[in-house]
C-alpha cells in the first residue's frame, strides 16, 4: 500500500497543473481513499477486526467488555494453536500495544514468529522480553532456537547454556544445544551433555546422531 501511495506522489505535485477544478477534486479523493485504507491497515488489532479473526464467543466478550492485554494474548494463543498466524500476531501486537512490557505477549509473539519463518523479527522481540522474566529458561531456549535458525551458531550455543543454568534439567535447552553442536561436528561435546540427560526421544535420538557421526 506504500508503494501505490510513492507512486502517486507526484500527482500531488501536479494537481495545480490539472485543467479545471472538477479533475483536481477527482484526483484528490482517489488519494484519501488510498491514504485512509494504509491507515486502516496500520490500525491496532482490535480496531480492524475481521470474520477470519474470529476467536471463541467468550474471548470476543471479553475483549469487546474489557478489552485488556491478557485477553488478547488469550485469544492470540487460540489463534496459534488454529495456525492462524496472522491473527495471532495482531493480537500479541494489541496485547502490547496495552502492555509494552507484558513478557507473555512479547514471548508469544516471538513464538509465532518462528512459526512464520521470521527469525530475525523473533530475536528482537525475545531480547526485550529477556528482563522482563529474567527466572525463566523458556526465553533463553527460544532466543537460542531463533539464532540457530539464523545460523548464529555461537550465540545459540550460549543462550541454551544460559537456560541450562536456570535449569539444569531442561529437555528444551538440551535438546536445542545439543542439536547445535551437532551442526558444528562438535560430537564429543554433545555427547558429554547428552550422556545424563533425561531420557526421552528426542534426546536419545541426538545421542545417536553424534555418536554415529563421531
């Protein structure tokens, strides 16, 4: 909607020049249209609300009665789990729109992010919700998955060996460092870690995998 906007600019310039009054007026409508729909775009979640992005009667109540930052981190969770990822993300945003420094909307929307094959956008928000719930090893396992997906593979390394501080037995951090060194052929490392892990099947597939590869 920007480009269409750049590309009617000019037409601004040269309104002055247009022969009558009647053909300014036409042109200066057609640029209120385009500037209003680039509005209604940009407008928060809740102010553009459309049948696809229809969560449970419950959660609309809600949102319509009391609109407030952990209803719509409710109803973004809903949509997610429906992989409908484009409401989810509206929602995350109008959650922080009411609530910059609301960790589970910042989290969850990074998560859904990763889902959507935007890592780089993830890394951002999961760095602002980092000291925002600094207890939990959940930020540092995604920030480190996001990275990976980056192939930031150092970085990664140290954000799950962060979360392993914060939880020494965290299958999610396991699982996410040891898949990482992996990667770099660092089989001896990831096997010390994996060696007394707990023992589920993910991890006991990774144990495989390095030992194979050693």
């Amino acid at each position: 909607m920007l480009q269409q906007i750049d590309k009617r600019l000019p037409i601004l310039m040269d309104l002055r020049s247009m022969g009558t009054s009647t053909a300014r007026k036409r042109v200066a409508r057609a640029l209120c249209r385009i500037l209003l729909a680039t509005c209604a775009c940009t407008a928060p979640f809740f102010a553009q609300k459309t049948p696809a992005c229809k969560g449970p009667a419950e959660l609309e109540k809600a949102i319509a009665s009391h609109p407030s930052a952990g209803a719509y981190n409710a109803i973004g969770a809903y949509f997610g789990s429906q992989r409908q990822f484009s409401c989810a993300i509206s929602a995350f945003e109008s959650a922080l729109h009411l609530d910059s420094k609301s960790w589970e909307a910042h989290y969850n929307l990074a998560l859904t992010l990763l889902e959507r094959g935007s890592a780089e956008r993830a890394v951002r928000e999961l760095r602002i919700a980092l000291p925002l719930r600094s207890d939990t090893p959940l930020t540092n396992v995604a920030l480190g998955t996001a990275l990976r997906q980056l192939n930031h593979l150092d970085e990664a390394i140290a954000e799950f060996k962060t979360a392993l501080t914060k939880d020494a037995q965290s299958v999610p951090a396991l699982d996410g460092l040891t898949r990482t060194l992996i990667d770099q052929k660092r089989y001896s490392a990831a096997i010390s870690y994996l060696r007394n892990g707990p023992p589920t099947e993910a991890l006991q597939l990774n144990l495989a995998i390095a030992y194979s590869k050693s």
